[in-house]
C-alpha cells in the first residue's frame, strides 16, 4: 500500500490479504477505481459497464 491510497483501498487491500491473498492486487485497484468513478452517477450502468469491460479482459488474459 502507498501512502496516496485513501483510507477504502488500504481497508479492502488489507482485507484481500485475508480473504483471497490469491486475488491480483492491481485487479482489486482497478475495481476500486471504477466505483470511485461513478460512485455519484445517477446512471449507474456506467460503473456496470466499466466493470464488465474490467472482468472480461481478465477473464480473456487468463484464458490466454
């Protein structure tokens, strides 16, 4: 964790440690970032879309 992540990232950074150490750190901030995006759009199909288009290239470069 750097001393630029807010109080959020460093709580759900922190917790992945615990519930899924096996889950990609940069996944996770990617995400984070996403919602911390949109998280005041009245159309919430943004934050939606954003966070498909996150899951499916993932899912495509494990794949591979």
């Amino acid at each position: 964790m750097s001393s630029n992540d807010d109080l959020a990232l460093q709580t759900l950074l922190a917790a992945r440690l615990d519930v899924a150490p096996e889950l990609d750190d940069t996944l996770l901030r990617q995400c984070y970032a996403i919602q911390s995006k949109y998280q005041f759009s009245e159309d919430r199909s943004l934050s939606v879309s954003a966070m498909e288009r996150l899951i499916d290239e993932q899912v495509s470069k494990l794949l591979g």
